[in-house]
C-alpha cells in the first residue's frame, strides 16, 4: 500500500518513497518529505551529474559534492547546473 506525503519538492500531496533510499537524517529527511516523482527527477540530475562532471562514488569528496547538489535540488528549490552542458 502506497503512502501520501506532502511533497517539498512538488509542493502538493504526491506518492511517498516505499522506504528509505539515503543514510542519515537527510535520508529521513528525504524518507518524509520527497515524493516517488521528485526523486525519479533527482536521479535523473545526478545521473547527469555524475556522467559530465566523471565523478567516482568511491571517492568521498565526490559523493559530498552529490550529497549537497542532492538537498540544494530537492530542498533549496536550485537546479542543478552543469556547466556548459545544453539540453537538445
């Protein structure tokens, strides 16, 4: 059974996430506040994130940059900013 949340995000009620995805008080953070849809959106962001800027996720610097692209994303309301990257 799907549960609703208020999505900080999308800013309305949506589908909340089925568990928690991220370690932490930002995972419970995420857990409580992020809808399914805003998170498929921010998988997208660090996907692209990853790919343009050759990040490794073993080197802790790298998943500290995600982390904070992560919470200015879906909390802070800031796009992610790729530099010179342009959409088709």
């Amino acid at each position: 059974m799907s549960r609703t949340i208020y999505c900080h995000y999308l800013k309305k009620e949506a589908e909340g996430l089925d568990f928690q995805l991220y370690p932490g008080e930002i995972g419970k953070r995420i857990f409580n506040e992020i809808s399914k849809p805003a998170w498929a959106e921010w998988l997208k962001k660090q996907t692209m994130l990853i790919n343009e800027h050759k990040l490794n996720m073993m080197n802790p610097e790298h998943r500290k940059k995600i982390e904070t692209e992560m919470v200015r994303f879906l909390f802070e309301g800031e796009d992610v900013v790729i530099e010179g990257y342009k959409p088709h």
